[in-house]
C-alpha cells in the first residue's frame, strides 16, 4: 500500500482501490504542507468514499480518474457525482461488493454524515475492508464505537487509522492518537498504519501548534506500544509504501 497523504491510501491486493482521493496542492482554506501533489494512480479497478466532507469526497480529484472508473460511495449521495465520468455505486455497511479479484465488504463507521459547508445529500459514513490475499480495514472517518471488534468476521492483516485532522484542534467524530491506539486491542489487526494527518493545514497556520502537524503518528505508536505491543505499527511519510507480507491463517 502507498500513502499519498490525508486519507488518500492506495491498496493493491488483487485489486488496485484508491481511498478517498485527494489528489491537490489545495481544498478551500487549507495547502498541502507535505509529500508531492500526487497523479492519479493508473490501473485503478475503484475508488472507495469513507463519507461526504469535501476533504473525502473531492469532486476535482476524482474527475482526474480514468472515465467510467467505479467509485463506491455512501448511499444517497450518487447524485454528487453525476458531472463525472466515474461510475458511481452506492453502498450502505453491511454490503459485499466484488472488485477485480478482491472483495470489499463495507462497514460501519461513526462520523457525521452531511457534506459540508453547503448541505446537500446525506450519506452515512462507512469504512472497507478489502479481502485479497490479505484483509485490510480502511476506517475514513470514525470515533470508537461499540461493535468495532466485530466489523469483519477474520483476522485483519493490516488497519489504516486516522489519528487527527487537518488543523490545530480536533472537533466532532474523529480519534486522537491515543483513541486510535485504543481501538487496536478491538480490531486484532498484525500491522497498523496511521493517516488522517500531517498533510493539509490551514493557510496562514503554520506557526500553530506545529506538535499536531507532525506528530500524531509518533505518538499513535507510542500510545500503541503499551495498548497492542505485538501490533507491527508503522508510521510512514506522506508518498511512500509498504508491503504486508500475509502468513497463511493459524500460521
């Protein structure tokens, strides 16, 4: 897998999913502070939508894809594409959905549901988890809830947890770092990997509280050490990859 920064991961694991593409310099008030503005990924087999904030759902990035590229997104909100040439496909938790040769099941996830700043279509927030040769949890955006350990009947080789934001203070359904890593125990994951930070920031910002720019991936690992200390837990910079490698089950 490959992070491209914020909540944009790519996954290639019998198909090649793209996780909440955002694929510019800048969204609005806020500047891309770390990593290249990446390309679109060729050979994408989909694009999985956690939930409707602009900074998930961004309509600029995913009109970069290739045409008639299926993009899964939360139900009710297909009509937000409709000047695209993607393929929209809505999906509520609980859904099984076939993409190349892997398989992803949608999940539930605890995040606000409305598209900001303007309103619109309402589409509850979900996550994925993608079944190929391994099982891999993308979570988007989610406090901790009740249930998370049953999200996925197996074993999951690898979670993708978001850990903060975008600015200098966390509001509304997200996870801190500690939060994050409290989750770990639930979730039964080999290898967890931190995102959902240390990407975008607000113009004009960069002077505040720099510590939570930088560091909630250090500190989700650190938090992680004492709550799952058999999780490999990686902390990556914004553009590069990892390899998972999959032990056969009961191994």
């Amino acid at each position: 897998m490959t992070w491209w920064g914020h909540a944009t991961v790519l996954v290639d694991d019998r198909a090649r999913i793209l996780t909440d593409p955002l694929l510019t310099g800048a969204l609005m008030h806020l500047h891309r502070r770390a990593g290249l503005v990446p390309h679109p990924p060729p050979r994408l087999d989909a694009v999985a939508i956690s939930h409707l904030h602009m900074d998930h759902l961004h309509l600029p990035s995913l009109a970069q894809l290739d045409p008639g590229t299926p993009v899964l997104i939360p139900k009710g909100a297909a009509g937000l594409l409709a000047k695209l040439p993607v393929e929209p496909v809505e999906v509520s938790a609980g859904d099984v959905v076939p993409i190349g040769d892997a398989t992803v099941h949608v999940v539930h996830a605890v995040h606000d549901a409305t598209r900001w700043p303007w309103g619109g279509p309402r589409g509850e927030a979900v996550g994925y988890v993608v079944q190929g040769a391994g099982t891999t949890y993308f979570a988007g955006d989610t406090s901790v809830f009740d249930g998370m350990g049953e999200l996925y009947p197996g074993k999951l080789d690898l979670a993708l947890l978001p850990v903060w934001g975008w600015g200098p203070n966390l509001r509304g359904e997200h996870m801190d770092p500690a939060q994050a890593a409290g989750c770990l125990p639930m979730i039964d994951a080999e290898v967890a990997i931190p995102i959902h930070y240390g990407t975008f920031w607000p113009r004009g910002m960069g002077w505040a509280r720099k510590r939570v720019f930088h560091e909630p991936g250090r500190e989700f690992a650190e938090h992680a050490r004492t709550t799952a200390p058999s999780v490999d837990v990686r902390v990556l910079e914004v553009g590069t990859s990892t390899e998972v490698r999959v032990s056969p089950r009961g191994a």
